[in-house]
C-alpha cells in the first residue's frame, strides 16, 4: 500500500475544491493538481468532500451527498491517478468512503468521536484528524490513539487553528479569588478569526507521534461572518501564514483551491484561485527546505537551539549529546 504521508524531501500537499462539484470542475483541479505536483515534486492528494454536514445555516450548500459525490471522485482518480481525501461523518458511511478514497479524514468537530475514530482506523487506509479548534494540542493524543486501535497504515493530525470566542470579552468568575486586589474588567480572546499557534506543529508530533499538517484554509476561516450567517474567510492572509507554517515544521500542507473562488458554493473565501496556487505552493517548499536545511547545520554548529527528531527544540548540547 503506498504511503501517503511519509517524509522526505519535500512536504505532501492535500489540495482540491472544498467540496464535491461538477466534473468539469473537479477534473479541472485534478489535472491542474497532478501537473503541479509532477513539476514540483510533490506527493498530492486530492481531496474533496461529498457532504459538508457541519455548515453554518441549514441552508449552506453540503455537496452530492455519498453516492453522487464518491462516483466523482473516483472519476478524478481514473483520469489522474491522484490519490484521493474525502471527509466520514459517520460510521455508516465509512466503508463506502473507503472503497474510493485512499485517505479518510475526520472533521475537527468529530475528533473526538470514539466510533468514528474506531471505525475509520479499521478501513484500512490513511486517516487525517484535524485537530479540534477549542482542544490543546497534548489532548489529540487521545484521538490518535482510538484511530491506532483500529490498525489504520498511516495517520496525520492537521493543525486548523484554535477559535477564542467571538470578539467579546468573557469574564471568568474563578479570577476574582485569583486577582483579589485587582480589578477585573474581562479578557478578550480575539476577533472572531482562528488563531493558529506555529508551536503546535512540535507540539502535536511530541504529543501524538505523527506528521503534522497546516491547514492553510480554514486557519483564515471566518465562522459566521459572511453572507447570511456563512463562513467568512481572509484569503488574503493565506500565503504568509502557509509560509510561517513551512518554516516552523509542517510536514505537510492542506490547501482548498477552484477555479473562481467567489463562485464555488462552499468556503470560497479562503480558498485559492488555481491559477495563483503554483506560485504559493513554490514559495512555501522553497521556505520549507530552506528551513530544514538550517536546523541541519544548526546541528553541526555550536550553541544557540536545534530542533530534534521528535519536532521539540533542545539546547544544542544536549542534543549533540544525544545523537
């Protein structure tokens, strides 16, 4: 079985629209991806997903559904040979998802889904987590280990950022035995945007024993901020973030892309215009190996921090002491 998250050389790229679309469509991205991937020298996996069941309104566009949806995405795998990534709500739906998809990921509200977790470990193929955006990243440790039980060949934990509230101010009651003699006038958690923490991605390896992806996407993602009640998104934001990411350790990244954006039905404001997205992908190897590439002479160099094998940073003594 080939392995769709192994390291090497280069980072692997989980790239496609954000859910299940036309077939000229899809096939469009497809192709567009298995070229960038073939210039570029990456491993990609088209993803796509058939039922977006965690929208906003119920109203938002959800995709396909199953049947549709993976009969178009084993389209896009005969006609490029791309591996495929598509979403499991539920556990009913996993051994039809298995049956066309290389890779099975868990949405980061069901991370911590037992029998979903489970059942996906027992299809028999690659399974990306995303991590939850209210969870720590010490506390997916737990969902990798459920997806073990069920003996999946590989897995990856994607790092999508962490949501602080809504723009208010939040008062903590337990503060006042805290403070005491101090005023308490409420802690502001953000603006309403994911917060995306680049000590996470040493973090989560440590904590999970895992490669550990960026999810350029929804780290942009606005929830509730557009249209109607939609998701919002910075889209703009998205190249220096996937670049901050690449210098800080991800061993892979997750990009939504499609042809016009502000036309796609789902999440088109923090996806990528396809035509824009070589360009960024480049950028961001160049910034990842560049990055690898100095932690490597940092080795052989004398003070300052590495960066060990486990992802974490150690005082380069000790970690000359320990190769």
């Amino acid at each position: 079985m080939a392995q769709h998250f192994a390291g090497g050389a280069s980072p692997f790229l989980i790239a496609g629209p954000c859910v299940v679309e036309s077939d000229d469509v899809n096939l469009r991205v497809g192709e567009a991806l298995a070229e960038l991937g073939a210039k570029l020298g990456v491993h990609v996996i088209y993803k796509a997903s058939y039922d977006k069941a965690n929208r906003s309104r119920l109203k938002g566009a959800r995709g396909p559904g199953p049947e549709h949806g993976l009969a178009a995405l084993a389209k896009v795998r005969a006609a490029t040979g791309l591996p495929i990534l598509t979403d499991v709500h539920e556990t009913g739906q996993v051994s039809a998802a298995a049956q066309v998809a290389d890779v099975l990921q868990i949405p980061a509200f069901l991370c911590r889904q037992t029998d979903l977790l489970v059942a996906a470990g027992r299809a028999g193929r690659a399974v990306n987590v995303k991590k939850g955006q209210w969870m720590a990243s010490e506390g997916m440790a737990g969902a990798v280990e459920k997806i073990r039980s069920g003996g999946a060949p590989e897995i990856a934990v994607t790092e999508r950022g962490t949501f602080f509230g809504y723009g208010d101010l939040v008062v903590d009651m337990r503060n006042f035995a805290r403070l005491r003699t101090v005023t308490e006038r409420g802690t502001f958690f953000g603006y309403g945007d994911l917060v995306v923490d680049m000590r996470n991605f040493a973090r989560l390896r440590s904590a999970c024993g895992t490669p550990v992806v960026y999810d350029g996407t929804h780290a942009v993602q606005q929830p509730g901020r557009g249209p109607e009640g939609s998701s919002g998104g910075l889209r703009d934001f998205i190249p220096p973030l996937l670049y901050a990411a690449a210098a800080a350790g991800a061993d892979g990244f997750f990009l939504e892309t499609h042809p016009d954006p502000d036309r796609a039905p789902s999440d088109g404001p923090n996806m990528i215009p396809l035509d824009q997205l070589p360009g960024i992908v480049s950028v961001a190897l160049d910034v990842w190996r560049q990055a690898r590439g100095a932690a490597q002479t940092a080795l052989k160099g004398q003070g300052g921090v590495a960066v060990r094998s486990d992802g974490q940073a150690a005082p380069l003594a000790r970690a000359q002491a320990r190769k």
